[in-house]
C-alpha cells in the first residue's frame, strides 16, 4: 500500500476520487468538498494506492488556509488509517487541523499531540425548504471587482478560513453601510450536489440588527437555486446561531470534530 499525490490533469483517478466519495455522498463530501473546483486549486489530493495501483482511498489537505486542514474520508479501514497517518507525520508542518465526521481525540493521540478539539454541528436544508426571501437595501452580491474590499475585510477580522479563491463560487454576499463592508459570507466549498456556507461573520457593533439572517438567508437562496442541499457548520456551544438556522429551515445532520494537532 502507498501514499501519493494525484496531479490535478490526471482526470481519471479524479474521477475515480469523486466516486469513492460518492458511495456515502453526503457524509463524504459534507467535509470532502475541494474535489471540485474552484477550491480544487487550494487542495492537495493524496490517494491511497492497494497492490496493482488500485486507488482504495482518498483524502485532502486543503492548503489555502494559515493551517493546513486534513480532510478524511468516513468509514477508513484501520489499516488504511494507520497508513496515513505515518503519511501525515512526514509530510505536515508541526501544527495543523484535522476535520473528521467520525475519528476522536483517542483516535489521534496515538500519533499526534492534540493541542485541543472543537465540535460543530453539521446543518442542512434541502431545496424544497428554502427560505423566504429577506430583502434589504444594504445586501450586495459579491462579483470579481469585490475580491480586494472583501479580502481586506476578512484580513482585518483575522479570518482563518477565508482564501479569496473561494469568491469564484458566486455564493458570496457583503452587507454595505456608509460604503464600509459591516457583514460578509459565502462558501467554503460546492459540489455539483451542494455548498457549504462558511465565511459568515457581521462586525459587532453591527449584531443584533438581523443582518446575520439577511446575509444567511441570501447565500442559502442563492445556493438552493442551483444545488440540492445547503450545509453548514455551527459550534455546538453557538445556540443563537443554531436557533437562527433553525428558524431559516435547517436542520441537524450530525456533529464533526476538528482537532488541532501537533507533531
């Protein structure tokens, strides 16, 4: 068995990649969303190679973050897992964060120090529950000639998650007062099923003023107008936001650890 990166022109174990995610669909690419562009271009794609060069297995290190972020399919073989975390080790800066919809702290630590662990909840809505429209004179649709105010706002908050690659979704709304850009969301990733929105955040002395409703209900129309499913992730502790969700249609889907790792 070996490990190996899979070049973005060599289209048929890509096709292959997206495969293997769709035998679980939802529970795979609810975190495996960077096999599909635009955020294909911020991941390295490594497969896992049986006897024969059969790929078995697949998972991400998406590198378009200040942290890199391990990505691992559902339902990994022991044998597979063991693999690629020796893989891991070698290849990984000291500090990192590995996403998992089933793997624990006591999974890891076994090969990693885990500096501390998050869980969020999953959410989802499909299309027949979309929201009602939320209009306002402040929305904006986020277009190509945004890209540098909307880089400069999540700079300033100091967003880990946010790579201006990430735009070219479309998914991407902005909430302007007095020309200043007080809300901003979109998209982590999309899959030709669904999107996940990620990048939500309104300044605070802008809260409490629904402008989080109105930002999350326009990303979640606009992605329900072209995808099966909206997800997206809430801290388990955040039950505003959760109440939020709610209100809008979502609905719990299952909770997904992050557990930041050190060598």
């Amino acid at each position: 068995m070996e490990i190996r990166l899979i070049e973005k022109n060599e289209n048929h174990l890509l096709k292959k990649c997206r495969k293997i995610a769709h035998i679980n669909y939802l529970d795979n690419l609810v975190l495996i969303g960077d096999l599909h562009p635009p955020c294909i271009d911020l991941a390295r794609i490594y497969g896992v190679f049986a006897e024969r060069n059969e790929l078995v297995s697949v998972f991400i290190v998406f590198v378009g973050f200040h942290m890199p972020s391990i990505v691992l399919p559902v339902k990994l073989e022991r044998s597979i897992f063991v693999k690629i975390m020796g893989f891991l080790r070698e290849i990984l800066p000291d500090s990192f964060l590995l996403l998992s919809l089933e793997l624990n702290e006591q999974d890891v630590i076994e090969f990693f120090k885990v500096r501390s662990v998050a869980v969020d909840y999953c959410m989802t809505i499909h299309a027949q529950d979309n929201p009602q429209d939320f209009p306002s004179p402040y929305l904006r649709k986020a277009t190509a000639d945004d890209v540098d105010r909307i880089d400069d706002f999540y700079q300033a908050i100091g967003s880990g998650p946010w790579h201006p690659k990430q735009l070219e979704s479309g998914f991407y709304f902005f909430i302007e007062r007095d020309d200043q850009i007080i809300a901003c969301g979109g998209t982590h990733f999309e899959t030709p099923r669904l999107a996940q929105i990620g990048n939500l955040f309104v300044l605070e002395e802008f809260r409490r003023q629904k402008y989080g409703e109105i930002l999350t209900t326009a990303i979640t129309r606009a992605i329900l107008a072209k995808k099966e499913i909206s997800t997206l992730f809430v801290r388990v502790e955040n039950k505003i936001a959760q109440n939020l969700y709610t209100k809008l249609g979502y609905k719990m889907f299952k909770p997904a650890n992050l557990i930041y790792c050190e060598k």
